[in-house]
C-alpha cells in the first residue's frame, strides 16, 4: 500500500488507461481552474472537443457520452466525486476533487520537479490550465449560430458558463497568440458578439431579465466589449482596423 497521499494519488493517475490521458487530464483541469464548481452536463461536454494546437477547439455534439456522470467519472473516480448541491432555486450534480489535497498535490512544484511522464501529463500549471478553458468557452460561444433559441440554448450546459466565464480565464492567460482566433468573437459580420451578450452581457451581470427570443443589437462597439472585459491585446487589433470606433459612445454612461 502506498504510504503517502502523493503515493496514493501518483499510483491512480499512473493506472488511467492510455486512452483516456488526455481526457481525465481536461477534467482535472476544469475541476481545478474553473470559476465555480461545474455541473456534470457542464464537465462532460469538455469531452466534445477536438483540441489542436494554436486553434480554438472544434465542438462535435455527436462526440458526447449518453451518461454524463459516468463520462465524467470512469477515467478518476477516485480523485472527483459528485455531490448533489441544492439552492432556493435548484438542485444540480456539481463535480469537485474527492479531497482538498488532490487539487494541492496536481498543482505542486513537488510533483512537477519528478519529470516523469505521469507529472508531464498531470502537472497542472495555472496559464495554461486557463487558456485550455478559455479555448473550450470559445469553442462552444462560435459554435452556436444565429438560429439559437432559449429553448435550444438549454442543448448546450456549458453555454451559459461559458458567456459568463471565457474572457476572465482569457485574461489570466493573456491571449496574445490566439488574438486572431479569439477575434472571431468580435467580427460583426457573424452572429457570435451579439449571442454572447443575449446569453450574458458582462456590462449588466445583476441584470436579470426574461430571455428574448433570438439575439438582439448591442449596446456598444465590439472595442466596447473587449476593453470593458480587459482584452487587451483584442482591443489593440480592433482599435487599429476600427480606429473610428475609439470614439463611439455606448452603454448606460454613454462612455467612449
């Protein structure tokens, strides 16, 4: 038996079974940098992603597992566990580490200083663990198209974490080299800008008001966005190739 907790969670991450190394290390990410404990729906759809170096990743609706908990599950059962957390409005399955310690052991310099191949592939360093986030929440807001309803909206559980969340783990990160990937979010020639804010305006989080069907004008220039979200490497390029825009007024204060 191992005599260490290290011992113990080294010998689990060493028994994953080759095919499921890169997605039980996608999981343990998103469990460790994720802005709020994730539903399992929400967890699972990592799962639908064909990541590619230097691109933001491609969902495939047809790559999900039927039963989300056992997709979640079946590669670390032993390092996360579900717990069923009710509040006044509702109650979810929300995916965590099975103790405080496991998140603390894949994120040490202890572990990262072995160099073998279970630490190469486990080690969870902050940026990074952030970009691959922020790509999965890109990839799912640029996948949804102009025809999406509230009621298919509820189609894709990461969605709303995702308009919420993408730009606060972009800006951990830094997304200078992404900027042109990640400036498809802005191009006002596709539906993308204007989805985000319909499921989430970041310039209004309290704003809490009956979904509209379809999405709807925004309330400022896509520079607007970006600098209020404090991409700055984003607000750079669209102030160079939008130059007029530095001056537009929006929102509430009308500020430029």
């Amino acid at each position: 038996m191992p005599e260490t907790l290290d011992e113990t969670y080294e010998r689990t991450l060493r028994e994953i079974q080759e095919p499921k190394w890169e997605s039980t290390q996608r999981l343990l990410i998103c469990v460790t940098v994720a802005s709020r404990p994730l539903r399992v729906e929400e967890l699972a759809e990592i799962l639908a992603f064909d990541f590619k170096p230097g691109a933001i990743p491609k969902f495939h609706k047809d790559w999900r597992l039927k039963k989300s908990v056992e997709a979640v599950l079946s590669a670390c059962s032993t390092l996360l566990s579900v717990v069923n957390v009710k509040t006044s409005r509702e109650s979810s399955n929300v995916v965590q580490f099975a103790h405080f310690t496991v998140k603390e052991f894949l994120m040490s310099t202890r572990f990262a200083e072995k160099h073998d191949n279970i630490s190469r592939r486990y080690h969870i360093s902050m940026s990074p663990a952030h970009a691959l986030v922020a790509q999965a929440c890109l990839g799912v807001l640029l996948h949804l198209d102009k025809n999406i309803t509230t009621r298919s909206l509820t189609e894709f559980p990461l969605a709303e974490y995702a308009a919420q969340n993408w730009f606060k783990h972009a800006r951990f990160e830094g997304m200078s080299q992404d900027a042109v990937e990640v400036k498809q979010l802005f191009d006002r020639t596709k539906p993308h800008l204007s989805i985000w804010f319909w499921i989430h305006d970041p310039t209004a989080p309290r704003k809490r008001q009956q979904r509209a069907e379809g999405s709807s004008p925004s309330s400022g220039t896509p520079l607007h966005y970006a600098a209020f979200c404090g991409l700055h490497d984003i607000a750079k390029i669209l102030a160079i190739e939008h130059p007029q825009g530095v001056n537009s007024r929006r929102f509430d204060d009308a500020s430029t």
